[in-house]
C-alpha cells in the first residue's frame, strides 16, 4: 500500500461526475466492508512539478452534488499496487470525496 503524499499535488478536478461500480460478471453494484455503494470517481491530477496525471479513485458514497471541472479533495487517499495477468498497476482508493474548499477560487 502506498500513502499518497498531498504535497505533490496543486489540485484534483474532476473530470466526470461519480460513477457506481458494479461487478463486471454479475452487474451488480459493488459494496464495500461497511455497506455503502463504491463509486468511481476519474480526476485530473495537477501536480507540483507540473505534469498532469490522470487517475480513478473508488470511494463509497459519492456526493451526487459533484460536477464535472469542479476541484476536489480526497481523504485517507492510498494507491495499491496490483499484479494481474503479467500486467502492473496502481489502484486508487479514498475514504472520502468532496467539493475543495477554494472551489469558487481561480
């Protein structure tokens, strides 16, 4: 597991509004330890160094007030990393989604 370091990063901006998961054989939406629904969420990092990245985070229970181009922030954010079928990845996940607090600000 690795602990994402907020220093790196100037902002998130959403970049389409939170979608539920579902399981991909069954479709059946996708419920985490505690009972709440996971979304996905996809945002635009802007980073320090200037490099942007884009990422998916799955959250639970998604504030259905999110707009697409709207700054966000993540609590408890971590990245895990995965092997599957040869391939290598990081897979985002955050307790918590929600509209920046300098929203409004340019």
């Amino acid at each position: 597991m690795l602990v994402f370091d907020p220093t790196l990063v100037r902002r998130f901006i959403l970049l389409s509004r939170p979608l539920p998961m579902t399981d991909f054989n069954t479709k059946v939406p996708v419920i985490d330890e505690n009972g709440a629904q996971v979304f996905r969420v996809q945002v635009l990092v802007v980073r320090q160094d200037g490099r942007p990245a884009v990422i998916a985070v799955k959250v639970p229970a998604a504030p259905q007030t999110l707009e697409e181009g709207l700054p966000v922030t993540f609590d408890g954010l971590i990245g895990i990393l995965y092997e599957r079928d040869g391939r290598q990845g990081v897979s985002f996940r955050a307790s918590k989604v929600s509209p920046a607090s300098n929203a409004g600000a340019k």
